[in-house]
C-alpha cells in the first residue's frame, strides 16, 4: 500500500470514528436529559407575582392554542403583557379573543410602533416592559405551549440569589409540510441533542428566547433591554451579560413545545441560514469543528475514504453512526399522532441540508429577518441593509 493511501484510509477511519463517537455520546446526553427532566421535584413555597411577556407578529399557526396555554397557568398571581409593533397585527384579534375567555385575567395589550434598534423583537419588549407590574419577568415566544406547571417549574430556580437567569429546551412540532418536518428536525435532532451534550459536560452559558426567566431588578443592573435592541442573537447576549454579573443561567428540565412552520424549501434555508450565522459570529472558533457533529455525513466520508479495504471495521462503525443517529431521531421526533416511521427517509436528507447550510453560512454575513436585509459584525450588530 503506497504511502497516499495509507493516510486517506487513516483519515477514512478517523472520520469514522469520529461520527460514532460523536452520535452515541449525544444519544447518551439525550436520554441523561430525558432521565433529568422526567425526575419530580419539589415545588418551592414561594411563588412571588410574575409578568409573563409575550411579544408577537403574524397569526402563526396554532396561535390561539399557544396563547390560550398561558392563561390557564397553576400560578397564584401573574400578568400577561402582549405587545405588537403594529396595530393592524392580525394576532391581536387573538389575544382579544382570550381577553374575553378570561376575564379574571390581568392581561394587558400594548400596542406601539417605536422602534428602539435593528431587533424588532427587543423593541417591542421594550415598548411592552413599561406595562409590567410584576419583580419576575417572563419573556416567551409566541409559537410556545406549555403546561400548567409551567410558571411554577421556571421561576422556581430564582429562589436561589445565585441564578440570574432560567432558560428551557422545547420540542418542536411541526405542520403538515415536508419543510416544516424537515425544519422541526434540525432544531429536536441536531440542535438541542448538542445543547444537551453541552449541558451534560456542565455547560452553563445556554439562554433560548423561547424561555428568559428573570428579576426585573437583574435585567435593570444589566441596563435593561436597550443593551439588546441592535443584536441578532439577543438571548445570547442577555446571557452573556447576565454571566458576566457573576450570576448563574439555569437550563429548566421544564421543557416547552414549539409549533415548526416552513411554506418552502426557500423559507427553511432562509431561516437556518440566519440560524448557523448567527452560531458563527456568537461562537466563531467552535462554529468551524461543527462539522463533526454531521454525523451520517462524515461517517459516509469515512466510508469513501478506506473503501479500497473496506475492512470490516469501517463497516460497524458506520454501522454504529447509523444507529446512533436513527436512535436520536426515535426519541426526539414529533410523535403527535403521526406514523412512527413517516420521516425516517427524511434523516440522511436532513443531515446534508445541514452540511450544505453550514458551508454556506461561510460566505456571508447577511441575513434574512421578517423580509428585511441586515449585515451582522463580529460583535453581533445588525446592520441595516439599504
């Protein structure tokens, strides 16, 4: 065997052993966070007043559902604040629908079009903080549903002086379309099964916008959300800011559920593209070994590379890959009703979709956010595109 074709087969096998490596350990941080979040756990007695905000934009499908799941909240007292930047937003039809179902509800609607950065989601919350009432701020998005216990699981950490911040996991559930499968995949069988592996080696830097748990008097020490309003990725920045204080961000075991809508393969790349770039300039040197958690990719890679041998070994450990990997899709998928075996084709094309858009998210620095162009800096500030 000449010299070339023993370092191709060592890359080969490396590849290989790699992409098992990698599937079965995020297997096992799956199924160490299932084991987590299904322990009961005791419910703190004090449960201080809570203003739960809920900025929105559009009649999202399953709205109503998402809304409705906050106000039927196990929580002695708390306010809903939902906000819009426009007053023609079709959801506002929605909450005042629940205004009515729930009249013993403190809800409240603000409605204000200013503008305070780039970050319309940060503007809006920042319109909408000068209507909460309560020292515990809740800001959730609004395609959430949640349980009862929801509230009570999420401001329960606070009890403790230490924790700055509580985040959650969700579990997204898709439309009918195959781009909204294929989007709910990325986030339950790539995305999270890495924030679980983080977690399971003690990381602690997570923050999701669909869960921000914090004191009202935490968020004014940061200086408040005007810190957020220019940056893309402005949970992430509001946990940096809050480690920074020398708090802590605890990841809930609460985890919500998150309805997954793509019309077309042109809103799914758009949306992940936006998605990898933004992990690209929050995490600019891990971002590059992404590609060793392309786990079916890399193993068929491996497989290319020592096929002049194809010595039994390469064969289980791509064989390993392929379990491991299927294994993750079982336990994290969307069951809800639908045939169990439905998106399992759908696997290996997901995997290459993210290889594609990973490599993709190289090249550039814009992206695409509610039909409007931003040039996004090392730092995280967007930058309006004319």
């Amino acid at each position: 065997m000449h010299a070339a074709d023993i370092v191709v087969a060592i890359v080969g096998y490396t590849s290989l052993s790699i992409a098992a490596g990698y599937s079965l350990v995020a297997f096992t941080a799956v199924l160490a966070w299932r084991y987590h979040a299904g322990r009961p756990r005791p419910v703190g007695r004090a449960q201080p007043p809570v203003t739960v905000l809920k900025p929105l934009c559009g009649d999202e499908p399953g709205l109503y559902e998402h809304l409705c799941s906050f106000c039927r909240q196990d929580y002695p007292q708390y306010q809903l604040v939902f906000g819009s930047l426009e007053a023609a937003d079709p959801a506002l039809t929605v909450v005042a629908r629940l205004a009515r179902e729930f009249p013993d509800l403190a809800i409240d609607v603000v409605v204000n079009p200013q503008r305070h950065g780039h970050n319309n989601k940060s503007s809006n919350l920042i319109n909408m903080l000068a209507a909460a009432r309560h020292p515990i701020l809740v800001v959730s998005d609004s395609d959430v549903w949640v349980k009862p216990d929801y509230l009570t699981a999420v401001t329960a950490p606070l009890g403790d002086p230490a924790v700055g911040l509580v985040t959650c996991l969700s579990h997204d559930s898709p439309t009918p379309r195959l781009w909204s499968r294929l989007g709910a995949m990325y986030v339950n069988e790539w995305y999270f099964p890495s924030v679980m592996l983080a977690w399971l080696f003690g990381h602690q830097g997570y923050a999701s916008g669909q869960t921000l748990c914090l004191r009202r008097s935490t968020l004014d020490a940061i200086g408040g959300l005007r810190e957020l309003a220019d940056h893309l990725a402005d949970d992430y920045r509001l946990g940096q800011l809050i480690l920074a204080r020398g708090l802590r961000i605890v990841l809930s075991p609460h985890e919500v559920r998150a309805r997954h809508h793509e019309p077309d393969l042109a809103a799914l790349a758009r949306h992940e593209l936006r998605w990898m770039r933004t992990l690209h300039i929050v995490r600019p040197m891990s971002f590059r070994m992404i590609f060793l958690t392309f786990s079916l990719p890399l193993a068929g890679i491996g497989l290319l590379l020592t096929g002049r041998s194809w010595h039994p070994l390469a064969w289980v450990l791509f064989g390993l890959t392929a379990l491991a990997r299927f294994a993750v899709h079982f336990a994290r998928r969307d069951r809800n009703g639908r045939p169990v075996l439905e998106d399992v084709l759908l696997v290996p094309v997901r995997d290459l979709l993210i290889c594609w858009l990973w490599c993709q998210s190289f090249f550039s620095r814009r992206v695409s956010w509610r039909g409007h162009e931003f040039d996004v800096d090392s730092s995280g500030t967007m930058h309006r595109v004319a």
